[in-house]
C-alpha cells in the first residue's frame, strides 16, 4: 500500500528530530506548536499547514525542500514493487552456484540515504 503525503512528512519530520537529538517538546517550544499537535503530524495522523511545517523545519534546522524531497523519496520507495523470485529459481540458484558458469540473480538496490537523515545537527 502506497505512504500516504502525511505519514511521508511526519516520518521524515521524526528521523530528522531524533538524528539531531532533541526532544518533541524542544522542538515544539522552538516552532510554537502544541507538543500534541506535533506529535500527531510526525505519526502521520495531522496533515500540516505549510507555514506550520516552515516553522518546524525552521526548529530543526532543515530546509522545507529537503524535508519534502526526503518524503517524496520515501513515498516513491514505497510504491517500488517487491523483487519476486518464482518459485523453484532460488533453488536452481543453488545447484548451479558452485559452477564456473552461474548465473547471477538480480539484487536489489537500497534506495540512498535520505538528505534529512544526512544533515549533520548544528553546533
């Protein structure tokens, strides 16, 4: 099932507040937004206004395009469909692992690093 825009930004919201270190109720002090509230929108359940999320990136010190290409990643990776292997071909795999002429599945590729995620916290 595809991650909907509010659960993508919340989540990308919460991995850029825990790398950095700080606490809900640091973050919504700094932003001036109820501690609730914040939590609600990085657990995907409040969909943000704009300027609110501006405010919140503004506490954490990110960029409003970085939070959104971090959610936009992350919704695409969702929507990625899952390598399937048919049955029986894992085990062919196997057999002809050993041989000199063994052919080589397919792996998949981890998505990169999300920019949020990547942001060194300030000092």
């Amino acid at each position: 099932m595809a991650v909907l825009l509010r659960e993508a930004i919340g989540g990308s919201l919460r991995r850029a507040r825990t790398a950095r270190r700080r606490t809900l109720r640091e973050v919504s002090r700094q932003a001036r937004v109820s501690l609730g509230y914040l939590s609600e929108v990085e657990r995907g359940v409040k969909e943000a206004s704009s300027e609110l999320l501006a405010s919140i990136c503004e506490a954490l010190d990110i960029s409003l395009p970085d939070l959104l290409t971090a959610a936009a990643e992350e919704m695409v990776q969702s929507m990625r469909p899952q390598m399937i292997v048919p049955i029986g071909q894992r085990h062919a795999d196997l057999r002809i692992a050993g041989s000199a002429s063994a052919v080589v599945s397919p792996q998949p590729v981890a998505a990169p690093a999300s920019p949020v995620a990547s942001v060194s916290a300030a000092a």
